[in-house]
C-alpha cells in the first residue's frame, strides 16, 4: 500500500471514531451510511442530520492540527458541490474542549458575505484556495467565527 492510500485510510478511521465520539452526547442516534456519508456529506442524524468536522491541521506539514480555524469546504475534489451545501442541517466542528454546532443555512449565509471571491495560491484565511491537481474550492476561517455563528456548544467528555 502506497502512503497516500495508507493516509486515506487513517484519515478515514480517525473520522469514523470522532463521529462515534460526538454520537455518545446523545441517546438515539442513526449513522449515516458510506453512500449518504460520501454523496449527501452528513455522519449523524439526531432528529437532524449533523456533519462533524474535526480540528484539522492549516498545512500538513504541521505537528498538530489547529483547534484556532476550520476549513470549509466549497467545492470537493471532482469540482461538484462541497459539504458546505450538502444534506446536513448542521456540523458540528470539533475544538479540544467543545462541539461547536453551526446550523448550515446561516453558515452558508456567512460565508456568501465574507469569504472574499479572490483565488490565492496558498492556503489564506476567508480567501479560495484550490489544491495543486484538485477541483476543489476550499477556505480558512476561524473558530471564533463558527462560536459566534453557533446553535449551541457541546462541552466534550
């Protein structure tokens, strides 16, 4: 196995855990399966359909990832729509300590008036930014954003 795969896959398991670890704050809860997961982005259905994201690293060369920003995700990777607009009513973004849960549509409304529509060529908070061989269209913003935007936060366990 290739290291890109190898990376693939741990990515994929560590969100898997993290989905099961936002799931036990609630008493019934419904896993999206692989297909819903892959074609209308949400993990969770609570009564509503939650999308969690976990912190993330701003470069990956980075040791850790950055509980201080959260990428959106615009457009995927073949070009077609993002998380962002997929089926999930809210997500929830992971810190060290909370769940920040953000509803989609004001999370969307958010982003239609201060992302700045300009291109850069290197990962830029609330500017576009598209990875070298991708059709993706993603962007930085900060957790402070998301807090001040926020349905309710979730203490972790």
């Amino acid at each position: 196995m290739n290291l890109s795969n190898k990376g693939k896959i741990e990515r994929l398991e560590k969100g898997k855990l993290l989905e099961d670890y936002f799931s036990r704050l609630f008493k019934n809860t419904t896993p999206s399966t692989q297909e819903q997961d892959i074609h209308e982005h949400w993990d969770v259905q609570v009564n509503f359909k939650v999308d969690v994201k976990g912190m993330k690293k701003r470069n990956r060369r980075d040791d850790e990832p950055d509980e201080n920003i959260h990428w959106l995700e615009i457009k995927n990777v073949l070009g077609r729509e993002g998380w962002l607009y997929g089926d999930a009513d809210y997500f929830a973004f992971e810190t060290k300590k909370y769940w920040i849960v953000v509803q989609k549509d004001r999370l969307q409304e958010w982003v239609k008036h201060n992302i700045k529509r300009e291109m850069t060529p290197y990962p830029a908070m609330y500017k576009l930014y598209r990875r070298v061989g991708a059709k993706d269209l993603i962007t930085l913003i900060s957790s402070h954003d998301l807090y001040y935007l926020n349905t309710c936060v979730l203490l972790k366990h």
